[in-house]
C-alpha cells in the first residue's frame, strides 16, 4: 500500500523475529517478502530460520531470483512467489497473479503448510471443546477463548442455532479442507465428544462442528 493513501504507520512496526515467532504460534507460514530490498539478506534469512521462518520470496513477475533461490536450499527453506501487485495503475505493473511459480514450488509448500493448518484447526477444536459460552442480546459469546469478533479469523465462522429447543455453539470450519483432513478432524472430534457434521452448500464443503450451550 501506497503511503499516501495514510494506512501505513510509522514507528509501530514489529520486529521481524517476533513477527515470524508470532505466524508460527498462531499456525500460520512465514515467508520474507521482497529479500532483494535488503542490503545483505544472508545474516537476516540466517536469523529468521532460526526462529522459524518458512519460506523467501524467490519468484517475481520477470522470473526466478536465482541468488534468493540458492539462499533458500542453503537454509533449506521454501521458494515462493508472488506477483507485487498494488494496483497503481502503472502500465509496467506485473498483473494481479501472474508469477511463474514452478508446480513443484506449490506442491512442496503445501506439504509444510498442510500439517500446520491442521495443527491450528486441532488447537482451534480443543479451546471450542474447553469453552463456556453464553448468548448475550443474541449474541454467542464466550469467557476465555472466544471473547470477541477477533476470536476467529479467516474461512471459519462462530455462530449458535437453536436446535429442538436446545440452544447449540458451533464453528464452521474452512473450505479447503480435504477428505482426508476431514477424517483426522471427525476422529479429533469424537475425542473431545463433540458433534460432526459435513454439509455441501453451493458446491462447497463444510465441517459443522457444535456441542450444547449449559
């Protein structure tokens, strides 16, 4: 984002360390972004890897940055890419997705990221299975974990239906899971006794996972 258009703010910015430490906490991929603006990226990705850092950015619009790609074998970290679009109106601007990013470069991204997804959706299930909800002016709200609108991000969503006369607390849980992840969940589930279900909805498929609010 363009500073002119005031979103960025100076002065605030998290160290980079903390910021990698706080993505792998929170079951998310790091990767640094844009390592030629360095002035020498080696002791930077050198002290990043050690607090876990996932992935470089080794593939631009113009194709692969070979030094970046060398870089990432020696720390045996990821090689992404992206296009750095910012819709300037710029017409040198490379176009909204368009990198060449070699399929084996997805595929080996996805092995790493796939367990760590699934690590955050267990933890996900373990702190809906710990929590005390209450309905407050119609709104599901919970005393630890899910205290606010923050509590969930991205494709999942927190809501309560009543159901028989029973007031129930469920977690939609995302899109992208495969059936063979959906397997791994049903079985996590069962442990923590709450209810499964799988719902297809506008050729999408959902986890509905609920349990009873007391």
């Amino acid at each position: 984002m363009q500073s002119e258009f005031g979103l960025l703010g100076r002065g605030c910015e998290l160290p980079a360390e903390d910021a990698v430490r706080l993505i792998r906490d929170t079951g998310g991929v790091s990767a640094l972004a844009h390592p030629w603006s360095l002035k020498d990226a080696l002791p930077v990705v050198k002290k990043l890897k050690e607090v876990g850092l996932h992935a470089i950015e080794a593939y631009r619009g113009d194709g692969k940055v070979n030094v970046f790609a060398a870089l990432a074998d020696t720390y045996e970290i990821l090689k992404l890419g992206g296009s750095d679009f910012h819709g300037r109106g710029d017409p040198d601007e490379t176009k909204l997705g368009k990198v060449a990013l070699p399929l084996l470069a997805i595929r080996d991204f996805l092995e790493v990221a796939e367990p760590i997804w699934m690590s955050a959706v267990k933890e996900l299930l373990n702190c809906f299975a710990e929590e005390k909800f209450y309905i407050d002016s119609e709104r599901l709200t919970g005393t630890k974990f899910f205290t606010g609108p923050e509590s969930i991000r991205g494709d999942v969503s927190l809501g309560h239906i009543v159901d028989n006369e029973r007031s129930k607390a469920f977690l939609r849980l995302s899109t992208w899971l495969t059936e063979e992840n959906r397997q791994a969940l049903q079985d996590v589930v069962s442990k923590l006794q709450l209810d499964f279900q799988i719902v297809t909805q506008d050729e999408k498929i959902f986890c509905i996972v609920s349990k009873e609010i007391n």
